[in-house]
C-alpha cells in the first residue's frame, strides 16, 4: 500500500516522519519543493513563457504609460490630422492629430483597471454564492442554482449591455456591469468542490470539533476549493478586456476622449476607408493581450490538472 | 421553462426597476410640473408598488404586449417585428458556418492528433478566440467591401449584406468550438467501442466517422445551443459596423435614447430566443442519446 502511493508520488510519511514532520520546520521545505515543482513545469511551459511575456508588456506599458512615449493622449495637433503609419507616429495620428500609440498605450490603463477590478468583483461574487449553494444544499441551493443557471446561459457581452442599459454608460458601471454579468462560471466551479468537499473526513473532523459554518466555509474548505477559480480568472481576464472594448465601441462604456481601446476602434470606424490604421492597430492589441492571457490560462490548466483537455 | 421565463422577465424588469434615477424624469424630461409628473406617475402605475407594477409587466408579456416606445410613440412589439428577421438570418447563416467549419476541423485535428494539421487546427483556433469578433469584421469589411468590393459597405436590403457580419460571427465562434469539437472526439477515440472495431478489423475510415464521430456530438450538440445565444450577442457590435437595422443596433440606440420599453422589449425577445435554443438543444440532446431521459 505504502509502496504504491509512493511510486505515484505521493507524499507518504511513516509513523517516524508524521512525528517529525509535526514540527513546522520539517514541513515547510516539503511546501516549497512542491511550489518550485510547479513553477519549474510552468516555465517549461512555451505557451505560459509567451503568455507570461505578452501579459508583463502589457502590464509594464499600463503602469509607465508616460515615460514610453512623448506625445499625450488627449491633446489635438491639427498639423499631423490622419497621418499614415511612419516613424514620427508609429501606429499614425486620429482625426485630431493624436498619436495612435500613446494612446493605445494609455488604452491599456482602463483595458486593465477595468479586467482586473471586475474579475476580481465578479470571483469574490461567484464564490460566496457557489459556497453557500455547495455547503448548506437544499433550498438555498435550488435558488441559487436556478439563477446560476439563468445567468450562465446568457452571453456575457449581452447582459453586460443590459446592467449598463440600467446604470448609465462610464467606465466605473463596465467595471459593475461585467462583475455582475460574469460571476455564474465560478458560482458553478465553487459549489462543485463544495459538494465533494464537504464529505471528506477533515471537514466532518471540524464539524464535530463545533466549528461555526464560516469558520468551516472559508477557513477549511474554501483554500482547497480554490485552484480551478484562480486557473478561470486568469481566463475570464480577457473576455472582460474584450466586453469592455465591445461596450465602448457601442458608445455604452468609456466616453471619449478617454482612450479606451473602444473608443479608439469606434473613431476609426467612420475612417476606415481614409484611415485604417486607426481601427487596425488596438484591434490588433486586443487580440494579442487576449492571446497571451489565454497561452497563460491554458498553460496554467495544463499544469495543475494534466488529464484535462 | 415557466419558472425560467418568469426569472428572465423578472430580472429584467427588476433592472430597470432599480435603475438609478427617476423614472418620470427618464420619460418626460427632467424639468416637469408637478401636475405632469403625477399624471406620468398615473398614466404608466409608476406609483404602484413593485409587486403589482412587475405583476402588471408580466401580464403584458405574456399577452404579447411589450409597451410603447417613448421616443417613437408606436408599440414595441410593432418595431421589433420589423428588426428581428435580419437579426435571426445573421444569427442563422453565422451558426451554420461555425458548425460547417468547426466539426471537419475538430474531427481531423483529432484523428491526427499531434501531427502538423493538428497544430495547425489548433494554432487557427487559438488565434480565432483570441480575435474580438467585432474587430473581425471590420477587417472584413475593410478588405471586402472597401477594396475589393464584392460586398456592400452598409446594409443594403439585400441578401448580399449578411454575408460578411455571418462569415465575421461565424469563423470566430468556430473557433472555440473545433477546440471543443477536438476534445469530444479525443475523448471518445480512447473509449474501449473505438478499439474493438479497429481491432476487429474495420476500416479506420469507418471506425472515425460512423462510430466516434457519433457519439462525440452529442456533447456537441448541447454545446450548439449556448452557441446560439453567443452569436446573438456578438451580433449587436455587428449590426453596428455594416449598417444593418437588426434588433442589436435598435437595443443599443434605445438605451442610448434612455427609451427604456424598447430596451426591455429587445431584452426580453433576445433572452427569450436564447432559452428557446438551450431548450431546443436539449431536446435534441435527449433524442441522440437515448441514455438521457427528461422526468
């Protein structure tokens, strides 16, 4: 028995080590083996080496915007209105004489406040709701499933539009629209691991011990429920990059001239017979900051849980 | 279905209810005189509470009454008849090429797995979810209707017009589901049935596409309807780009316009449409695959 979880790689103590690894000391290197392992797989991961490369570009030029490029985003020169691509404007100039670049740059400020803000919204949402739904069953579950249910077979991009319809267009309700349109994915992962979870002996233990219910929900099942909900994140970051750039371009998000990518793409609309560089280049963008966050998603997927697909 | 209809309106009732702002001065402008607020107040029972005003709301529904549109002064239902039909050609045509492309792909980036078409597959794939739609076609419109000029550059009533926002819905949506399509079949070309017949002797041919490919489209096939509703919301941004007066571009200029009952008429048709395709899928589901019965 021993025998055949330790050729599996499983970590195994005998009577002797239990005692010892009962001291934190001897733990802790057994913690950090386990983590170096990982991030050893995860670099060896070409996709994850792309991703992770694509993602720090995109979020280094969001953080030093300014000292990247010598133009500013939202001040006119009507002495370079419409300028091809060169090597003074890299990416070419809008119908006001500003730099594509710099302002696909600062794009890439509201591109991440709005992604990582609203995932973060919609996890902490889609988790309390999936936990409670897993842990306590019955008709609290039923509820929560039913609309679970709703909310999951709708697009994202569709009832993103319909908050925003109710709570006016700005970048602060994309950030509230999204997180309420996209939590249904975890709510459903979370309660998964509740209801298999919660029927281990270590849970049962605490239970007996007389451990209140939240102290149970999210000191002791909650870690172990974790994993798939941050692998999800990493790929709901881009379908919210996405839906932000989709709202904006309907006019229902960022309004210029805030330089949303959107934004961006909905003035080059109209041009993009005289000027297609202005609606080229942050599509462009979009595509490669989703790529990489999808390499890195799925590399991430890859990792943790190697039998899935 | 009932309790999800009921769900559905309440929720979209329920988000216009909550709104922030007043709902006399989102109809009526907000400087009016006390007597004209109370007479909207009246006139649309804003002054009921919310039970009865969703009760009431719910009735018109179900009676196939959507309200009347306050920029226009003519019934919802009236103007959303007139936009549909564009909307559910595009839906149509773009689900037909998602699947047309999607399952000759997935099915050979399987059978040959890890081979060179595979990663070719699968490079497409990766490179088609990660292509926003929208974006998508407006690169098509740009090369096909600007420069080469098969296809008109806005919506021109014709059958011609659909073509490009379908082809734009359609090969990103197929994307994501020939990686599906992928996984389905690996999955099925591992179970026991697949080797027996190849051990017995059968053709590989026969074995791929009479016996795996049946079985992997059953999950499949529930897929195609949570398909459906994607490409009726990645249509809306479409409509916008080439022109085309379908149902999204009517949402989207009414929440603009704050005409609040054609954007809950819109809603309510769209969201309708979509569980009427996961319920279709369902019952589809159920007929391929005897297994699964329906109480």
């Amino acid at each position: 028995m021993l025998e055949e979880y330790r050729s599996k790689n499983v970590e195994v103590y005998s009577d002797k080590e239990w005692l010892e690894a009962d001291a934190t000391e001897e733990r802790v290197p057994e913690k950090k083996t386990a983590f170096t392992d990982f991030t050893k797989k995860l670099f060896r991961h070409k996709g994850a080496i792309v991703g992770a490369v694509i993602i720090f570009l995109f979020i280094f030029s969001a953080i030093f915007a300014p000292l990247l490029t010598p133009y500013d985003y939202d001040v006119p020169d009507i002495s370079s209105v419409l300028e091809a691509p060169s090597g003074t404007h890299l990416f070419g100039t809008d119908e006001f004489g500003r730099d594509i670049l710099t302002r696909i740059v600062y794009g890439s400020r509201i591109s991440l406040e709005v992604a990582f803000i609203a995932v973060f919204f919609s996890l902490i949402l889609g988790t309390v709701l999936g936990a409670i739904a897993g842990y306590y069953g019955g008709v609290v579950d039923y509820i929560i499933t039913s609309i679970t249910d709703i909310a999951w077979s709708f697009p994202t991009t569709l009832l993103a539009i319909a908050f925003i319809a109710a709570l006016g267009t700005g970048v602060q309700n994309v950030i509230i629209a999204i997180a309420l349109a996209s939590w249904s994915g975890y709510c459903r992962v979370v309660r998964g691991q509740f209801l298999s979870l919660k029927q281990r002996e270590f849970i049962e233990a605490a239970r007996v011990l007389g451990m209140s219910d939240a102290r149970i929900i999210f000191g002791h099942i909650l870690p172990n429920a974790l994993t798939p909900v941050v692998v999800m994140a990493t790929l709901e970051l881009p379908k919210a990059i996405v839906i932000e750039a989709s709202l904006s371009f309907l006019g229902l998000g960022a309004q210029p001239p805030v330089p949303s990518w959107g934004v961006i793409l909905d003035s080059g609309k109209g041009l993009l017979d005289m000027a297609p560089w202005v609606s080229f280049f942050p599509g462009l963008m979009i595509m490669i900051v989703v790529l990489g966050f999808n390499l890195f998603g799925d590399a991430l997927q890859d990792v943790i849980d190697p039998n899935s697909q | 279905m009932v309790p999800v209809l009921i769900l559905m309106t309440l929720i979209v009732f329920m988000i216009f209810y909550f709104a922030p702002g007043d709902p006399v001065s989102r109809i009526a402008g907000p400087n009016v005189t006390q007597e004209v607020y109370d007479n909207i107040m009246q006139k649309h029972g804003l002054d009921q509470p919310f039970v009865v005003q969703y009760f009431k709301f719910a009735k018109s529904v179900v009676k196939g009454d959507l309200g009347i549109s306050i920029l226009q002064d003519r019934p919802v239902v009236e103007m959303i008849r007139e936009r549909l039909p564009v909307t559910l050609q595009i839906g149509l045509l773009g689900f037909l090429i998602t699947f047309i492309i999607a399952i000759p792909a997935g099915v050979i980036a399987a059978v040959k797995k890890n081979t060179v078409v595979d990663y070719l597959c699968m490079s497409g794939s990766l490179l088609g979810i990660a292509i926003p739609t929208f974006w998508f076609g407006m690169l098509l419109l740009y090369v096909f209707a600007y420069k080469l000029r098969w296809f008109p550059i806005s919506g021109d009533g014709t059958i011609k017009q659909l073509v490009l926002p379908a082809f734009a819905i359609g090969l990103t949506n197929a994307a994501i589901t020939a990686r599906m399509v992928r996984s389905s079949m690996l999955e099925v070309l591992k179970q026991d049935y697949v080797r027996t017949a190849k051990s017995k002797g059968l053709y590989e041919k026969t074995v791929v596409y009479s016996h795996a490919l049946k079985n992997a489209m059953i999950p499949i096939i529930s897929l195609m309807g949570l398909r459906l509703g994607w490409i009726i919301g990645g249509s809306v941004a479409l409509e916008i780009i080439f022109s085309i007066p379908g149902i999204g571009r009517l949402m989207v200029d009414s929440i603009l316009a704050r005409d609040y009952p054609v954007v809950q008429g819109a809603m309510i048709v769209l969201t309708s449409s979509i569980i009427f395709a996961n319920i279709l899928a369902d019952i589809l589901y159920s007929v391929v695959d005897p297994r699964i019965r329906y109480s």
